[in-house]
C-alpha cells in the first residue's frame, strides 16, 4: 500500500511554514506523494497550486509531486480562470527539467481518501494499484499515514507515482525481463529527457530498453514480440536521419552500450566493433595501429545503423564503402535466435544486411577488415558564389576528374541576396602536403574562396571534430524531412535544375557527396547496395514534406535511386527507388526467411507479404 498526503496551502500553515514542512515530513517518512490540493484556494493565502508544487520541489529532495492541471482545450489570453495552453506546456517542460521524475499532473494517478480514513479503509482504496493520498492539517496526521504505510510494506516499488502516472498504454511494464529492468528508461525516470529523442528528431516513446549483451537483446525482442502492435525502434547512437530510432508510445531498443572495439587479427587487419560505437571510438581505437575504416563524414554517427545501410564517406573514392569492409556480423533475429552471417554461413543473410540491414535483426557484432591509412589532408574549404549552377557544374566535372585518393563533398542551401554560401568538406588520402594541394586547388577555384583550412592529420583527427553525446543524450525535436537520390552523372540540365530548386528557399541543406573509385569497383549485385555506378549521392532537408516535395520532384529525372539512410519518406513505394525490381524481391524473399511476422517494420519495410510494384517516375532498373 502507498500513502500520501494532500495539503491546502490556505489551510496548512503560512507559506513559509507549515504546508512546506508537512511536505519535507512526508519524505522523510518515506510517503510516495505529496498532492497540492487544486480546488479554488480560499481564505488569505490563494496559492496556484502548479505554483506550490514547483516552490516544493525545491524545498524537497526525492518526494513525487502531484498537481491536477486543468483542461486547456478552450484556453484563452482573456480569461484569467483558464490556464493559457503554451504557459502551462512550458511551465512542465521546465519543471520536468528542474524535478525530473518528480511531477504528476493527471489526477487519475492517484485515490484520494477522506481525511482520517482508517487503515482498512484506506487498504481498499489502494486494491486499484494507485497511491492513496489523505488530506493533512498536522505533523501528527502525516505519521499516522507513515505508520500505516510502514505496517503494510512488503517490497517499496521500484519506480515512484511520478513515474508510473506517465506509463504509456498498452505496454506491461511489471513484465520487464529481469535482464533489462536495471537499464530500462520510463517515460518518468529521470534519465528519460537523455534518450527520448535522437539527433535530429523529437520523441516520446514508452520504454527504451538498453540490453548489454546479445541474450539481453534476445530478451528485448522476446518483449517486443509481445507488444507487436507497438512501435518499434532500434538504435545505436541515435544519429540517423531516417531511421525511426525513436517513436511515439512504442518501444525503443538502444544497443548503445554494446560499443567495444576489439582486434582479432593484426596481420589481416581484422576488428571487431558493437553496434554502440561511434565513428569517433572506432577512429580512435585504429589510428595506434595505422589503419583506419571509411565511415560517412562525422564521428558521432554510430555504427550500427550506417554498417548495415552502406556508408558512403570521405574515404569512399579510396577505399569504398563501409559495408564492402564488412566480413561477417552476428545478429539477434526476429525469434531471439543469435546467428552468424558471412560469406559462407548464411550468405543470403549476409548480401541482404549491407544494404537492408534494418530489416532483418538487430545487429550485436560487426567484423571488418580495415585498411592501411596513414596521415591525410582533410579540407575544410568555404567559398561564395552568385552562379550557384555554374559552380555545381564545375563541381561535378572537378570531382569526377579527381584521383581517386579525393573524396570532396559539396553542401550549400538557401540564398542570401543572391550569393550562396558552399562548403567543401574533403579528404585526400595522402601524406603528402604539395599532392594535397594539387589534388585540392582545383576545388578551391569552382567559386570565390572565402576561408579555408586544410591540415595533416591521421583520419582520426577527422572524425575528432564531433561532439561526444553524454549521458544528456539527444535533443532533437520535430520530424526532419529530407529527400535522398543517386546521381548517375552530374549534367549541365542537373544543375540548372539544382539551382531552380535551391532559389525557392525550401530547401535549407543541400549536399552532394562524390562517390565513383572504389564504390565503384564493387559488382552491383554482391549486396544489397546496388548503386555502384552512382556519381554522386544528393540529399535536400526542407521544414515542409509537401513543399519539398514540389521543388524535388522536377529533379527526379536526373536520378537513378535513392539512399535510404537520407531519406524520410518512409512509404512503400520509396523501396522501389532504392532497389531494383530484382534485388527488393530477392529481399523480400530473404525477409519471408529471416522476420516472416514483419517485426522489423517501423523503418523502410520490406514486407514479406507485399507484390512488386511498378517503379516510380526517375527510377531505372540496374
């Protein structure tokens, strides 16, 4: 049985005394909630009872806090009676980060008994599994109500009223397994701000479980099978664009602290990674051993999500992909089974996750064969122009002329009184300061040079620049909207287009990103990824999905796929831009073998039940 008590500012004392003590009482004596009572306050006093309860979280350390707020739906600035909408959605917020864990304000999350109910009566009251709050005048009323609750404790619940009131619904907490219940982050823990979102979208969803170990992810599945008709996410580092890391309501499985780095063996440059890793860690833990793994362009992106999509960055050119690097990788499946894939066990398995990866499980373990990379340029170069498709041109003829050691990628966005701002972010595999400067001034002349900073370092240093994620997490919010495409060919038509769509100002990132070299050398049907003749890969983000897709649709011409990992678009028939009628049935037939029951479904769904569709406008088969 839970006790609490529920005070009355105008009834309990000044407000610098008794009710306040009361309170601080209650928590020393071990009751679960303190409700401030929210009927229209009579005598002297008139406190806001949202106002009282934020003065005691302050004067209180660890008790739960219960306010009723009152419906905003008719809300209005005129009418002093009606709590204002956005005041009071703040005023949680902000408390939600002053008391985490700490706050209820839906009265249903608890009982309230008549003052000076008897133990059985109030034993009855608690059958619902809900705290039970009593009114309260005196310190001797809060220990009788701490003596009753004492008599009736078996085992003081885990997590407090504050915490239970914003369970989601449709989820059995009570039925945790064991092995998570430790990691396991609720919607009221404290800890919950910190990995709620992801790096670029806002969520809420109702239980993020963190499983260690594969059999912990065996058992995160065992309770997703069981909660099917929720949302599921998985996540690694929480950075992707498109992956649906978080939801609304569902559930969420973060490998995060499945982040080692280990080297299997030295003479063939064989590693072992967990998914939780980033790009930085990974980076960092090569660089003693001269070697180094091609992985995107930032190195706060795990490497979960980006070793199963593809993983095109700024050693691409040079070395190719990341998954070309992949040499086996075990998975949690569908069923809880712990499998293996690589070239000779499961090798369906194994084409099918470079590429498609978040289809077919949950990722516990990656094996790549990195490379010998020594020290390499890496240029950070900003230019300004007025004839932004004059300078796209030059770009994509400079890129394509490049040596291969030369990965440069291009990002611009809206106008500013007609000039563009464009970014040039490359890497030149080689140690030599007057090659890269060979390889890089014909980059530095495609617009006026505006700053520029290129320097010698390790491809550790590269991917040094980004920002270690702490125990705060993410802090995304809303829903990014982003369009994904693979350019064959970078034409002067391309770029006129490019340019047409950049002057509307919907667009407020735009990227191209040079591929061909070693991306290239890979057959297009080894895996998954079969845009092996792409020249570039182009992403545009925008604020509005219709607008955007109203400026990128006359570009879809010039394409010939699309990159899952930058697009948000998640319906059907996106799958068949990104893959070929062969290779989507191919994975189709793969998924009926590995996740027939479609729980991997709430990122780009395979469905094993579903029928080829007809390729959309701009699409060619490969």
């Amino acid at each position: 049985m839970e006790l609490g008590i529920s005070l009355d500012p105008a009834e309990s004392g000044s407000v610098d005394g008794g009710w306040v003590e009361l309170a601080r009482l209650a928590e020393e004596r071990g009751l679960a909630l303190v409700v401030v009572d929210s009927s229209p306050a009579t005598g002297p006093v008139g406190v806001d009872p949202w106002t009282a309860v934020s003065w005691l979280a302050g004067k209180t350390d660890r008790i739960s806090l219960g306010a009723a707020l009152a419906d905003t739906g008719g809300s209005s600035q005129r009418d002093a009676t009606v709590p204002y909408r956005t005041v009071v959605t703040k005023a949680r917020e902000s408390l939600d980060v002053l008391a985490p864990g700490r706050i209820v304000t839906d009265a249903a999350a608890w009982v309230t008994a008549s003052r000076g109910a008897s133990g059985e009566e109030l034993a009855a009251l608690s059958e619902g599994g809900l705290p039970v709050v009593v009114p309260v005048g005196s310190a001797e009323d809060v220990e009788r109500l701490a003596d009753l609750a004492r008599a009736a404790r078996t085992a003081r619940p885990r997590r407090s009223p504050a915490a239970r009131a914003r369970r989601s619904p449709g989820i059995d907490y009570d039925a945790i397994p064991e092995s998570l219940t430790r990691h396991a982050v609720e919607p009221g823990d404290p800890g919950y701000r910190g990995v709620s979102s992801n790096y670029l979208r806002g969520g809420a969803p109702g239980l993020v479980l963190r499983p260690g170990t594969a059999e912990e992810v065996a058992d995160a599945l065992a309770f997703a099978r069981r909660h099917a008709h929720l949302p599921l996410g998985i996540r690694s580092a929480g950075h992707g664009v498109s992956g649906r890391s978080t939801n609304h309501g569902g559930l969420v499985v973060d490998v995060g602290r499945m982040n080692g780095i280990e080297v299997l063996d030295r003479a063939e440059r064989l590693v072992r990674i967990g998914p939780g890793a980033t790009w930085k860690q990974v980076s960092a833990a090569l660089h003693p051993h001269g070697w180094a793994l091609g992985s995107g362009d930032y190195g706060g992106v795990g490497v979960g999500g980006l070793a199963t999509a593809g993983g095109i960055g700024l050693l691409g050119r040079a070395h190719g992909l990341t998954i070309d690097h992949l040499r086996a990788v075990e998975l949690v499946l569908a069923d809880g089974s712990r499998v293996r894939a690589d070239a000779e066990e499961r090798p369906d398995l194994f084409w099918a996750v470079r590429g498609a990866g978040a289809n077919f499980g949950v990722a516990t373990t990656f094996e790549f064969q990195v490379d010998e990379v020594g020290e390499v340029g890496h240029a950070q170069l900003g230019l300004v122009t007025t004839d932004i498709a004059q300078t796209l041109s030059d770009f994509g003829r400079t890129a394509a002329e490049a040596p291969r050691d030369t990965t440069v990628f291009l990002i611009t966005g809206r106008p500013r009184q007609d000039h563009w701002s464009v970014q040039l972010l490359g890497v030149v595999d080689h140690p030599d300061p007057d090659v890269i400067v060979e390889r890089l001034t014909p980059f530095a002349q495609i617009g006026m040079l505006a700053r520029q900073q290129v320097v010698v370092t390790p491809y550790a240093g590269v991917m040094a620049s980004a920002a270690d994620v702490g125990p705060e997490g993410h802090h995304g919010f809303g829903e990014p909207v982003s369009r994904s495409a693979f350019l064959p060919k970078l034409t002067p038509e391309f770029a006129r287009d490019a340019a047409d769509l950049l002057r509307t100002g919907q667009v407020y990132f735009f990227e191209l990103r040079a591929m061909g070299g070693a991306i290239a050398d890979v057959s297009s049907d080894a895996m998954a990824f079969p845009h092996r003749g792409a020249a570039f890969q182009v992403t545009a983000m925008g604020a509005d999905s219709e607008a955007l897709d109203r400026v990128w649709d006359p570009l879809r011409k010039h394409f010939d796929g699309l990159y899952l990992s930058f697009e948000t678009d998640t319906r059907p028939e996106r799958l068949n831009d990104a893959f070929p009628p062969a290779v989507l049935q191919r994975l189709r037939e793969v998924k009926r073998r590995y996740d027939p029951d479609n729980l991997f479904r709430d990122n780009f769904n395979i469905d094993p039940d579903a029928h080829p569709q007809v390729p959309s406008a701009g699409t060619r088969e490969i």
